[in-house]
C-alpha cells in the first residue's frame, strides 16, 4: 500500500463518511436519480428471464475457464503480444507498476501522458505517482476529466462523476478554465472539455489505456468505450501503454463477444457502445496511424491472493460493469467516495480485502445486509453476498481457514466483544435447557426490557419478548389436546 | 417438488383439506400426513403468534404437525456476522431433530435459506452429519411455498374487506425463489386487496447485526422502505419474515405510523376464521 495514499481511506472512517452522504438529501436524490435511470436502461437490455439466465451463465462459463488457465494464458497471452511488437512488463505491486510506467515515458523523454479511462491506473495510484517524477497526467474520459478539475475521485467505476451535478461541473469549468464562462448547458459543457482535450492529443506523445478483454491466441487488447477518447489515446501519441491486471484475460476472440454483450448492457444500458477497440500491435511499415511503440502492463496488486483461494477466486471472475453498484441498496444511499477505495460497492468490498489487506477493509465487507441485488445481476454470476460472508469469517477469524495461505489481515477485524457475545450465544442456542430458562426469564420479565437497546432503538421502537415463548404455548397445546382427549 | 401449474383446479375453493383429498392426491401424489414445524429463534422470543398460526394452518389442512421441543436457532445471526464455528455449534443441535423423511416447514425465508442453502456449506462435506445435512436441507420448504406448491390450498377469506401491502424478504425473493408464493396466497383472499408499493424488490435494511453493525444505512433503508409502504394506504402490512417485520414495525411505530405489520401466517389464520 502506498503510504501517500490519495484514493485509499482506512475503513474505520467508513461509518463516518457514509453519514455524511445520508445526511445530505440533495446529492442521496442525486444518486437515487442515476442510479434508478442505469437500473431501467439495464432492465430494457434484457427483456427476456431466459435468454439473460443463458447469457450470465455464458458469461460465468468463459471467465471461469479463463481464470482455470490463467497462468497458462498470461504466457500464451506475453508470448503472442511480443510476435505483434509489443513489450509486455509485469508488475507486482502498485510500485513496480509505477516505476514501468514512469520509465517509459522517462525514456520517451516525455513528461506528459494522456490518459483514457483506467481503475487499475486509479487503483495503482497512477496520476500521484507521476506528478511526483514531474509527469503530468492528463485525464480524457470526460468524467474523470471532470473528476481530476475537481481534485477528487471517481465514484464509481463506470461513471467516476457521478456524484456532481450539472451545475458543480459548471461552476468548476468556469473557475479552472482559463477563458471559460458559466453555462449549464450540457452540450456546451462538453464542447469545452472536447476542446481543451483535442489540443491536448495535439501534443501528447505518450497515450494510457485501460483493457477490457486481453485476448491470448491473438494478443489483442479490447477496449470499451464511448466517447472516443480511448481510440486517440491509443492510436494518436508515438507510444501507447496499455496497463491492466493479471485477470482480464480470454483465451480466444470468440470469447470476446458474450462477454462483451453482457458488459455494454449491465454496465450502461447499451446494447453497444459507441466505439469497441481492438488493439493488437503499432503501427506496422506502411500503416499511416497508430503508435510507433506500445507496451502492457499486467498488474497482480493481491490478485494471487484471490486466485490461490477456491474460496474467493471467483472475485476475479468481474468484467468491472458496475451493475453491482448501480442495484446496491448501500452504493445507492452512499455513492462511491464514502467507501474510501478505488472499486466502491459490492464489487469493492469482495476485492479490496484482496488489494489492501482484510486489516482496513473489515468494515466495508460488513456493510451489507446481504440483500442480494448484487449476485442477481452480476453478469457473470459472481456470488458476492456469499463471499461477503466468507469474508466476514475470515475478518473475523470466527471459525478455522478452511484453505491456505491465510487471507492478509485475516483475525484483524475481530471485535472483542461480539466475539464474546457469539460464544454466550453459542452455549445457550445449544442448550435446550438453559434456553428454555432463557426464554422462561425473558418472556417473565419483558417488563423489565431496556426501552434503549443500542444502535436498534436510534430509529425503532424497542423490541420486547412475547408473554410467552413459541415453545411454551406449543407445550401448553399439548397438554390442553392431552386433557380434552 | 411438486408443482400445481397446468392441473385442472376444481370451480368451486372448499378451504377444507379434508373434504377434498382425491384432488390433492391426484395432483401431488404422496400428500405429506405429518411435517415438522421449525420456529425459528425469532418467532419464539419475539412473535410466538406467527408460528402458532403456521402450525394452526397446517393442521386444518389435515396435516400431523411435529414441533421438536428442543430445536432453538438456525445459526443464522452468527453465520452472517463472522462466526462460522459458533453457527456450526448451533446448527448440530437442530440436524438430528428433524431426521423422520418429513417436510420441515420454516415461517421465515431467511432462515430456509440458511437451512436449504448454507448448512450444506456449513458442515462441509466431511462432517459426521453431512448425509443427513443433506437430507434435511431437501426437506426444507418456507411456508407459503409449501402451501402453495406442496398442498396446493385453497383458502376461504371469512374476514371483512381490507387493503394489505405485502413485503417479501430478500431472501424469499433471492435465496429461495419463493416471493410469488405469498402473493398468491394473498391473491385467493376475495375481500383483501394487495396495493403495490414503491421499489418493492428493494431490501428493508434488517440484514440481522448489519442492524446494529451500520445502523445509519440500515436506518435509511428502513425509512425508505416504512415510506413507500406506508404511502399505499394499506391498512395492514403482511410478510412472511420475522426479521423484517421487526425492523419495519420498530421503524414504522417510531415514526407514528398507524401501519403496523404482521406475519403472514397470522394474518392469513384471521381470514379463515368466521368472523367474531
């Protein structure tokens, strides 16, 4: 973890930070608002239960036959990208990754980069660490664009300015641009940020990209997008760096489309996007575009982790849609920030215990009422509430590791006095008979329930035991059908 | 399991399980004579009603009900916040139980779930009870699914006309695929009409020690959902979770709503009786 951390906010603010967002109506309306429209766009993506069902188990089909032979198609996958000219690097943690990245461009003897849209490059801490080396780092998706005026970060994951209104972004134009004035207007909104950006592709030598898909039998980089901003940064500067982690690899191109269907759908409502990009090399002799040079970097940053454990290997399984996010009781009331890591939402919680250690991730993983919503529309059926509790035994070290090697963090989340609590409750839910005295005093002297009882009663109205247990009344049945017989 | 869809039904709903034995036979073959009721830990302390009126159901429909006086908890709560061995410590205890080849009807759809779904993964293939786990968990049914799918019923609304909204548990609806199943037992009552809610697929916040783990999101979930079932004009809230039903009493009362919930069993046992 890097110690200057911008996007990292340890989980024990996490309470904190959530409450401030549901104190404030006007951004929870906000959210409430993006979040309903992403949800029916999606819903209008799938009419048909069947056909959908079908699709998310195609989709979970490739990505665990891919994850099964991952080793084997990282090589497959390095050795394929070299015969097409392009230098593969491997990283294992955000560091390393920084430090490739920044002695490309060093030795391009460039000391600006434009970037697409990347959250392995948020999650490396990417923009911080080259800015450090004297390295601009210019954003070019037009959310993190908005995101980076604004010296903040993305909320989430396939819509990083979610969290600002129309007229924030209006006001913060007018006051970082030079020349610009104030309009709310949306088309004129993007018309400036268009322009600030084209003169900048004018200039950049170097250009950044994410990956959606890296395709082993070809070596082709996929990339998703809709506003064409990636297609420059990958095509306009003398060097193009692709960075991704070790797990969005396929094996073959044919698994490209379905995987592809279900990530345009889930993610934004589109049946596709504006611009789908195959990259599979520079610029060859007599090509009159592309770049002259390009590179991947493929990052673990505590993949292995995940991928070691049958336990949790299926957290790699994500084509980072955002569905999870956008149907997330909890994402919906909180937006992204408040979570305090670079994937926020269901997704977030199941891979930053992997990224950062189970230590500062331990409050995130319990922020869920294991509704459910997430693993229903999860394009490729990752089970999340059920690795959400798998976690939480994990965090807490309530019951042996069934797998090796332990989880970073593992026991780091435990509380004392819960705990405590679970092994009282533990003796008397094992006892018919001292729960039967339990119930016995409960049920006698709910008179005497505490009308406080803690966090429940800050919104609810106490809860106090029946006149007499289930068990007694079955009993007294029993004995009354005994009698009248 | 069984499923009434396709049969040809009879016109005329008697309410009586034992005035029409040929057709459920006919449709279902092996009726079951006896089943095992599982309380659950919250209905015991907290709604004894509810499960009294599960077992009162049952028993009109010509059922034998077996309620093991040392059953407790499904090991759910410690299940979900962490605590696998102590869940596991607990959920032994009720395994042995339930082991005659009888249905074990649960009036909660998350405690099914724990026991359909989870105990198998609990005990883990190696444990001693592992085949018997297995055989209680096929066994598990939740309580309207087992009305509806299993008996079949045939409800006779008694009671006066009233307006209900319906909560179905995150778990009946996600975990156990049975959130149809109280809808259309609501749907045979002729003088209750169900009203649709706002977001009805939405969670109310319980999430058992998610209550008192993050107790501002689950407050905000909680007012949310107590608004949009409040603003229906029902007159009654019904649903067939305990959990919720707490979370959303305790929220609704807090907030002075007149609308109060109760368990579906409850309320439907109030629609079979003639009215006093």
């Amino acid at each position: 973890m890097n110690q200057a951390s911008l996007h990292y906010l340890p989980g024990a603010g996490f309470r904190a930070r959530s409450k401030q967002v549901l104190d404030d109506p006007a951004l929870r309306q906000s959210f409430r608002g993006a979040m309903d429209f992403l949800m029916q766009k999606r819903a209008a993506q799938f009419p048909d239960p069947a056909v959908l069902a079908a699709l998310r188990r195609q989709g979970e089909a490739i990505r665990q036959y891919s994850l099964a032979r991952l080793p084997d198609l990282l090589e497959q996958l390095e050795a394929k990208l070299q015969q097409n000219g392009v230098t593969v690097h491997w990283a294992e943690t955000p560091a390393e990754a920084q430090d490739i990245i920044a002695g490309i461009i060093t030795r391009a003897q460039a000391d600006m980069v434009i970037k697409g849209k990347s959250m392995v490059s948020e999650e490396i801490e990417l923009n911080h660490a080259l800015e450090a080396r004297g390295i601009a780092a210019l954003e070019s998706d037009m959310g993190e664009y908005i995101v980076q005026l604004a010296g903040e970060r993305p909320s989430h994951i396939i819509m990083p300015a979610i969290h600002k209104t129309k007229a924030e972004i209006a006001r913060l134009f007018a006051e970082k641009l030079p020349g610009v004035d104030y309009t709310e207007s949306v088309d004129a909104l993007i018309q400036i940020g268009r322009r600030v950006l084209r003169e900048k592709f004018r200039d950049a030598r170097i250009g950044l990209s994410g990956v959606n898909f890296a395709v082993a039998e070809t070596g082709t980089l996929c990339l998703v997008e809709n506003e064409g901003n990636g297609r420059m940064c990958t095509t306009v500067p003398e060097v193009h760096i692709a960075v991704t982690g070790i797990e969005k690899v396929v094996e073959k191109l044919e698994h490209v489309p379905p995987l592809l269907t279900l990530l345009t759908r889930s993610a934004t409502g589109q049946a596709v996007t504006t611009y789908f990009n195959w990259i599979s090399g520079p610029r060859r002799p007599g090509e009159l575009d592309g770049p002259k040079e390009m590179h991947l970097v493929l990052v673990d940053n505590g993949r292995p982790q995940a991928y070691a454990r049958p336990d949790f290997r299926a957290t790699l399984q994500c084509i980072r849609c955002g569905a999870c996010m956008n149907h997330c009781p909890v994402y919906t009331r909180i937006g992204g920030l408040a979570y305090g890591t670079t994937y926020p939402g269901p997704i977030g919680k199941i891979i930053s215990p992997h990224l950062l250690g189970l230590g500062g991730t331990g409050e995130l993983v319990t922020a869920s009422s294991l509704c459910g919503a997430c693993g229903e529309v999860c394009p490729v059926q990752i089970p999340i509430p059920q690795l959400l509790i798998d976690l939480r035994a994990r965090s807490q070290a309530g019951g042996p590791d069934p797998y090796s090697p332990p989880l970073a963090g593992e026991g780091e989340g435990r509380k004392p006095l819960v705990a405590l609590s679970f092994k009282l409750w533990r003796i008397l839910y094992r006892s018919p008979l001292l729960y039967r005295l339990f119930a016995f005093l409960a049920t006698r002297l709910r008179r005497l329930t505490p009308a406080r009882q803690g966090a429940w009663t800050a919104s609810r109205t106490p809860l106090v035991p029946a006149r007499r247990s289930l068990h007694e009344r079955v009993r007294q049945r029993a004995a009354q059908a005994a009698a009248n017989n | 399991m069984s499923h009434s869809q396709g049969h040809a039904r009879p016109a005329a709903p008697t309410g009586n399980a034992a005035t029409r034995p040929a057709r459920q036979e006919e449709a279902h073959g092996a009726r079951p004579h006896t089943v095992y009721v599982f309380g659950t830990c919250l209905i015991d302390l907290f709604d004894p009603e509810a499960g009294l009126s599960a077992i009162e159901i049952l028993e009109r429909e010509g059922l034998r009900v077996v309620f093991p006086d040392a059953q407790s908890c499904c090991g759910q709560p410690a299940y979900t916040s962490g605590y696998p061995a102590e869940a596991l410590a607990v959920a032994e205890r009720q395994v042995q139980l339930f082991s005659a080849d009888w249905p074990i009807v649960v009036p909660s759809g998350s405690c099914a779930g724990m026991m359909k779904h989870h105990w198998p993964r609990l005990f883990g293939p190696d444990h001693p009870l592992a085949a018997q786990v297995a055989a209680v968990a096929a066994r598990v049914y939740e309580f309207t699914e087992f009305l509806v799918r299993v008996l079949d019923v045939r409800l006779q609304d008694r009671g006066p006309p009233t307006r209900v909204v319906l909560h179905t548990s995150c778990s009946a609806r996600r975990e156990m695929g049975v959130h149809l199943t109280s809808a259309a037992l609501l749907g045979q009552l002729t003088q209750v009409e169900v009203l649709h809610q706002e977001r009805e697929t939405e969670c109310c916040g319980f999430g058992g020690t998610f209550a008192l783990r993050h107790p501002e999101l689950s407050a905000a979930m909680a007012k949310d959902k107590a608004e949009a079932l409040a603003s229906t004009g029902a007159a009654q809230l019904v649903s067939a979770d305990c959990g919720c039903l707490a979370n959303l009493n305790g929220t609704l009362a807090r907030a002075g709503s007149a609308l109060q919930g109760q368990h579906i069993a409850t309320f439907l046992k109030s629609r079979l009786e003639p009215p006093t």
